[in-house]
C-alpha cells in the first residue's frame, strides 16, 4: 500500500511538471487571434512608450493613414509592444521596432498585413511610418524618422500616422552602435529575431534600448 501511495504521489508530481512545462512553452494566447484585434481607433490619441532610455509619447491622427492608426491603436492597446527592443537604429535614419519577443507570436503575426494607406503626411523628423516591403505588406513594424531628408520615403509608400511630440530628445539617445544588418552594419538578423525572438538579441546585441511597457492615452475630441 505505501508503494502504492509513493507510486501516485510520483505520477502526480511528473505529469504537474510535464504540464507546467507545456504552458511555459505554449505560444501566447492573447496575441494569437490577429483578426480579432480589428477595433476603429478613435480620431487622435496618444501612445506613451517607457524604454530603458526614457519615455517618448506618439500622438496619432487617424486622418492621417486610417489603416495605419487603426493597426497601431489595437498593437498598443493589447500591449503588444511590451518588452519589444529597438532592433534597427540608424544614426540619421531611423529607430525601428515591433518584432515580438516571443517567436510564436512573431509567427502567428508575421503575415496579417493591413491595406496600404496613401500617402498624406510625408517622412520628416519625428514622424512615425508603418515599415513595409512593398503594396499591402504592413503589419507590426514601426519607425520614427530621425531626419527630414526621409521625404524620400514618401514615394515609395510609407504613410505616417503619427509624430512623436513628446520626448524627441530620448528617441535621440537609443542606442545605435550595432547599425543596419550584415552586410552594411552589424545589426540584428530579422529573419534570426522572428526565429529566436528576445533570447537571440539579448545574447547576442545586449546594448540594445528596449520598451518596458506602452500606455494608451486617449486625447480629448
């Protein structure tokens, strides 16, 4: 009988940590339904991001690129953003973010893109643009231009929603040691970050600024 009762008490703490295992592993229910995070987003409100640089705020105006707004406004409101790092900082450029650090989710949101908005605003400093790969490829990536001299981008589709109105001089100091990927710069890999998530750039760029949390506020009509 007390072999028994040893027997059950083992099977019950080995399936316990089986399970435990198995949750800690499991992708991230809460970001696993991208068509459900589809919410209109109010007409303007503001995005207060803390980073281990310091805080910025974002003010989005809807009219600017709806699509854009819209996506950017359920990306924040769920906290998606949270804990993401600043992967791609190009002095003069750019400081581009919102690969998730959890590979599932990377995954799960790598391909629900968002229509294309036109272009209404253009790409100067301050201003932030969905990154994109060509028509109709927008999904979680977003960027601040560091220069005016980014006009340039707004041929090529790049639709700011936004502009950072608070904080300009924090965006400034993120850092951007690593620069561009190979083989301009030593940067961060995307396709490694969307495999590997936060465990491949906390190993391998450390320096990285990164968002502590994101905080919706929404701005008075």
């Amino acid at each position: 009988m007390r072999t028994m009762q040893t027997l059950g008490v083992t099977l019950t703490f080995i399936a316990a940590a089986l399970s435990a295992g198995a949750a800690s592993t499991a992708p991230n229910e809460k970001f696993s339904r991208p068509e459900m995070m589809n919410q209109m987003a109010p007409e303007t409100y503001r995005a207060k991001f803390t980073t281990t640089r310091g805080d910025f705020v974002i003010e989005v105006t809807r009219a600017w690129a709806p699509n854009g707004a819209d996506r950017f406004y359920n990306l924040v409101k769920s906290g998606f953003y949270d804990d993401c790092r600043f992967f791609r900082v190009v002095y003069g450029f750019m400081a581009q973010w919102g690969i998730h650090g959890d590979p599932g989710v990377s995954a799960v949101w790598r391909n629900p893109a968002i229509p294309d908005d036109p272009v209404k605003e253009s790409n100067k400093r301050g201003y932030v643009s969905f990154a994109t790969s060509g028509p109709n490829t927008r999904t979680t990536q977003v960027f601040i231009n560091y220069a005016d001299k980014n006009f340039v981008l707004d041929a090529q589709g790049f639709a700011p929603f936004g502009t950072v109105v608070e904080g300009m001089e924090v965006v400034n100091k993120l850092f951007s040691g690593y620069g561009e990927a190979a083989p301009k710069g030593h940067g961060p890999d995307q396709d490694r970050i969307q495999k590997d998530g936060n465990a491949y750039l906390t190993k391998s760029f450390p320096k990285l600024d990164a968002i502590k949390t994101v905080t919706l506020v929404l701005t008075a009509p």
